[in-house]
C-alpha cells in the first residue's frame, strides 16, 4: 500500500514539475494575494550593443580580448542580483567593438527607447556600450530622445574573462539607476565605477583604468552604493524632453568631419575634408587656435566649421575664435560638437551661423 502512495505522490510531483509554470503560476498566484498592495516592480530595458562589458579573451588577461562577443542573455545571466531589482527586458541592438558604431545604430536606439518609453509598465532603459564611443551614443541620445524616464549607459574596462572583471558591478549599478526615482527628467545618465555622470560633460580619460570615466571641472553628478543612488546635482543644458532636435524618420546623419591640428598640419586635409563634408569641427591648440596657414584656408569655406579644442578641460567662447566664419563649441569636446552639429544640419541644412551659435551656447 505504502508503494502505491509514494508513486501516486512521485506522479503528482512530475505533472506538477512538467506541465510548464504549474508550480510556479500556483505559488505566484498565492505571493499575489499576500502581495495585493506591493508596488508594482516595474520593467528595465536593456539594449546591449556590444563593448568590452562582452568582451571575450584569454582568462584573467585585460588584454588581447575580443569585444562586442557575449549577447544580453548572458550578461544578464552573469548578475543575478538584478532580478531583485527590476523585471528586465533584453534586446540585442547590435554586438560591435564601439569604435564601429554608426548613426544608423543611434538612430535604432533611439527609435526604440522612444517607443518602448510609451509602455507604462517600463521604468528606464539600460544600454551597454563600448567606452571608447560611450560619450557620443550618450550625448546624441541626450539631445534626441523624448522622455524622462531614465535611460543609463554603462559598460566595462575590463573583458568578462579578465581577473576583476567590472562589467558586472557597473551593470548591477545601471540598473538599479535606470529602476530609481532619483533618475527621472536627468537626461542620459551614466553609471561607471560607482560614479553617476551626466552625457554632456562625461568623456573618456584613460585607456586602461577602470576609472575610465571622468566629467573633468564638471565633476560626476552622483554617487551608488550597494544599488542606491545619491544623486546631488542636476543637468542643466537642454536634454530630452526640452531638446528641439527630432529624429524620427531619419535613416542617417549629416556628414561632419573633425580635424585634429598640430605643429605643421597640413592644410591640405582642411581643403580635403571641406569638399567632403557637410560641416567641420577643428580640435585647435590651447583655446582653439591653428597656424596662419589653417586661418586662411578655413576664413575660405563655406560650410559651417566649429572650434573646439584638443584640450579636455575648459571653454572657448566667440572672443577666442581667430576666423569670423566659425562657431565656438563653448564647452563641447570635438567629438560632440560634431554631434550637435550634425544634428543642428539634419533639422536645417541652411542654417544660419547666428542660430548655430545660439545652439552651441543652449545644450
Ligand atoms: N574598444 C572597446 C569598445 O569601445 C573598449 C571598451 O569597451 O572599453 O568597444
């Protein structure tokens, strides 16, 4: 009798087991009766885009490593603190190295994260990137998406086969940013070895540190610590919501080239660039200046050109510029002040330099 028992119940235990979400729905079903008045959790999207965060190597090496090889799956896979956080959706943008990131990708994350932002149930946007262009995904998204919800990009200095491996704990991190209140109407957040920076002032300033990140005189705006987010200032150029640059429909961007000067520069590549681009930034020494020569091919064009500085920290306004012709990036890197001119380009190719100006000194 005592056998007929046991396989009545084994049999019970296998349905139960099999059929899929038996068990599961039922004890759901039960948490939600207890749970009537729970907060509803909410959904992170995560859209991966390759980088070294999925980078693959040799083990324990931070070298020599391949990025842009795990998907979302298993990144996610890797930090199963994150299902305490936040119900996640993942979705495979593209899997490149960042240096291979187009405008054609930004304009698919874009027109995604403005869809999905729609969904209620959907309470921030993760995005991993690649550090080496993370600056520039983050400006452009920044000046051209239309939410507030949070949208976080994070990534790694170290591939997830290295010693130490960051990419976890900054993913951690990013999410939990991306789930909070705190992150609301900030713009586009980024969150890097525990810091939080905002997408204008936060570049790129070292190769190999996992203190890749920094926002020079600006300074991070935030801190996180065991998933809590200390936030204490805000941006204050126009982002996201307030921006006036509309991308939807696009399919590409503007061409704009930058040019990098130093000790006798050819001025042959200012002639070359000129004829194949719809605009140009100069990255000029100290305060955005260039040699005699470069003044009197650059005070020739005809195409908008923007000065900027090979310089990481500092401003250059309109009393700095050597040509009356060109536009002051104000505080811009080179890198972005392309981007706000390539979008400036995109919403009117004949813009006039007074409202190019009036741009460069809004976001
Ligand atoms: N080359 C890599 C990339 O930008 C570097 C990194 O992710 O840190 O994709």
């Amino acid at each position: 009798m005592k056998k007929w028992v046991a396989i009545f119940l084994s049999l019970v235990l296998a349905v139960c087991w099999l059929i899929p979400g038996g068990l599961a729905e039922g004890s759901e079903a039960a948490g939600d009766n207890e749970t009537e008045t729970a907060a509803p959790r909410g959904k992170v999207v995560v859209l991966a885009t390759g980088g070294t965060i999925a980078g693959v190597g040799d083990p324990g090496k931070v070298t020599g490593y391949k990025p842009g090889t795990l998907t979302a799956e298993i990144l996610l896979w890797g930090v199963p603190e994150i299902d305490e956080v936040a119900d996640i959706e993942a979705i495979q943008v593209c899997n490149v190295n960042s240096d291979d990131m187009t405008a054609e990708i930004w304009l698919t994350l874009a027109e995604t994260i403005n869809r999905m932002a729609d969904d209620p149930e959907v309470k921030g946007f993760v995005i991993t990137h690649g550090t080496d262009t993370m600056e520039e995904t983050a400006y452009f998204l920044n000046l051209t998406l239309k939410t507030d919800k949070p949208v976080v990009l994070t990534g790694a200095m170290r591939p997830s086969t290295a010693l130490s491996a960051d990419g976890p704990l900054n993913l951690y991190e990013a999410v939990c940013l991306a789930a909070s209140e705190e992150a609301v109407g900030q713009g586009v957040l980024i969150v890097f070895s525990d810091r939080i920076y905002a997408a204008r002032s936060m570049s790129k300033t070292s190769t190999y540190s996992v203190m890749a990140i920094s926002a020079g005189e600006v300074g991070s705006i935030g801190i996180m610590r065991d998933g809590i987010v200390h936030l204490y200032e805000s941006p204050s150029r126009k982002h996201t919501l307030a921006s006036e640059f509309d991308v939807s429909g696009l399919d590409t961007l503007p061409k704009v080239s930058v040019l990098y000067f130093s000790v006798d520069a050819d001025p042959g590549l200012l002639r070359y660039a000129a004829e194949h681009s719809d605009g140009l930034v100069i990255a000029g020494a100290g305060a955005g200046e260039f040699s005699l020569e470069w003044i009197d091919i650059i005070n020739s064009l005809t195409i908008p050109v923007v000065i900027s500085s090979r310089i990481n920290d500092g401003i250059i306004t309109k009393d700095n510029l050597l040509c009356k012709n060109t536009i002051a990036a104000n505080t811009l890197s080179p890198q972005k002040a392309a981007i706000l001119l390539r979008l400036a380009l995109a919403k009117d190719p004949e813009i006039s330099q007074d409202s190019l100006e009036e741009l460069f000194l809004q976001y």
